[in-house]
C-alpha cells in the first residue's frame, strides 16, 4: 500500500453511502467496492491517497481504461463523430471532429451512417469557424451554401459576401476582381465565417467557377406588390439573361445603378425558379421578370 501504482482501483467517497469509481478519461461511475470491503473503516484494504498520488491513479486509469466507442446497430459506413467529453455523446453536435478512422486520442466516438455525415461534416465546420471568425481589413466575409452538406469544403460554396466590421454599410456580394456589389443580409442562407486564411481561396473559387447565377434585384412596382428582377448566367466572360427556352446576351452587370442589389445564387436554387415557371405555366423570368 506504500506505492499507488499496487492499487486495483480509485475511488472517491460521496457521502456515507453514495460513492463513485474512476474508469478513465475523465469519467465516474456508480461503485460498491468500498462498501464490499470487511471493515469500511480499515485501512487494510484501502487508504487515502494525495492530491500527487490521485493524478497518478487517474493517469494510470486512462492508460489501461478502454476509450468510449460506442456501438449502434445499423449505423456504419459513414465514419465516427469524435467528442471531446463522454457526456457530449448525447448530441451528434457536440462533436468537434468527423473521421475516417479512429486513432488512439479519439477517446470518445460515435458511428455514423453515410447519410449523417456530410451534414455533421457541415454542421462541426460552421461551428469551428464562428469560433474564430476573424475581421480582415475592416470587414467580415461569408461564404455561402445550397445546402449543409456542402458547407465542410469551401470549394462548394456559390457565392462570397461580406459586411463591414463598423455595421454601419451595406451587405456586398463579390462580383469580379476588386468589385463588390450591393448585396443582401444572408437571412435564411447557410453561411461560413471565412477568415484571413481561407479568403483567397474562397475569392479564387469565384474567380475559376464555370458558371456563375445571379438574381438582380431592382425596385419594387409602382403598385409595390411585386419586385423587378434581371436572372444572369455568367459562363466564363460572358452574360446571358433568360429569353424564353432561349439565352441572350446581357451587359446589366455591367452597368449596374446605385442602389441595384445583386444576390449570386447556387445552379440548384437557379434550376429551382424555372422549374416552378414551368409547372405553374408561367414564363422564367428574364429581364425586369414578375
């Protein structure tokens, strides 16, 4: 009993009859050994230890105590969410890690099914990078999403936004090289803190897509109950706006007024409001569109 490292367990009293047994990494459990022992007053089968002592006891533990990977029937296929606390394994979003396989500082983790993981996928980088969102030369900047799944690769992202540090401006989306646009809140929109880091990146990405959408936004109808809209397609240099089943050629980008806001849409958004055009019989919108 003179050397801790002898000791079958640690344990630590609660009260009179309520006491815990340490399993590893950080976790407690209901116990009755100190309780099962012949005397529970003897210092023959266990004695207080120092607060030295406890450290090694605990570290002792982890080092033979098994990490919490728990099993669910069904869920396979998708990799594993990795958490930081056992007690966060109760919400999939309080994961700080998705991966591919699990290595030895995975303590605890969680098996998920394929169709679970890009979304947490999204959900673990949106949250990380909220965390360190950071102003660049008097600005935040967004990127923007179709859907959560994409939202773990940048390279997925349709659009880049930003509003200045002050709020005190407007909302700008990136048009091209050194020009941004009056742009609109992201209500509703799945967007991704972008830092220093990551900004080049994202601007590159607009800069090389090969197709690019834009909705136009004007003013609203004398009578005020409707918007007028210009819907772009941009392919590579060139502009085209919806006439018809057919595209022409437009410069409104071009020779946008004060005051136009310009919201860069995703193909999947785009493809979304000529669908419904044509279900419900009326013409897509082109230029000054209802």
């Amino acid at each position: 009993m003179s050397d801790v490292g002898n000791a079958e367990a640690l344990y630590r009293s609660l009260g009179s009859h309520d006491e815990q047994k340490y399993v590893g990494h950080g976790v407690w459990t209901q116990s009755t050994g100190l309780s099962k022992t012949g005397d529970r007053n003897s210092y023959d089968d266990y004695r207080e230890v120092s607060a030295a002592e406890l450290e090694r006891l605990r570290q002792l533990a982890d080092d033979r105590g098994p990490a919490k990977h728990e099993q669910r029937d069904g869920f396979e296929g998708g990799g594993f969410a990795v958490f930081r606390h056992e007690a966060d394994m109760v919400d999939l979003r309080s994961a700080y890690a998705v991966v591919d396989e699990l290595l030895p500082e995975h303590t605890y983790a969680l098996p998920l099914a394929p169709f679970e993981r890009d979304s947490l996928a999204g959900i673990v980088a949106l949250l990380a990078a909220r965390r360190r969102a950071e102003q660049v030369k008097g600005h935040y900047y967004f990127a923007e999403f179709e859907s959560l799944d994409d939202v773990a690769d940048l390279d997925r992202a349709h659009a880049l936004i930003r509003s200045p540090s002050s709020g005190d401006s407007e909302w700008e989306t990136y048009l091209q090289e050194g020009v941004w646009v009056r742009g609109k809140e992201p209500q509703r929109r799945i967007v991704l803190p972008v830092g220093r880091d990551d900004l080049e990146r994202a601007i590159r990405g607009r800069e090389t897509a090969e197709v690019r959408y834009f909705d136009v936004w004007f003013r609203s109808s004398p009578k005020g109950w409707y918007l007028l809209h210009d819907y772009v397609r941009r392919t590579g240099s060139v502009d085209e706006t919806p006439d018809g089943p057919r595209w022409r050629h437009t410069d409104v980008l071009e020779r946008l007024k004060p005051g136009l806001w310009v919201v860069e849409l995703g193909e999947r958004h785009f493809r979304r409001i000529f669908t419904v055009a044509a279900i419900t019989g009326r013409p897509a919108p082109g230029r000054h569109g209802r």
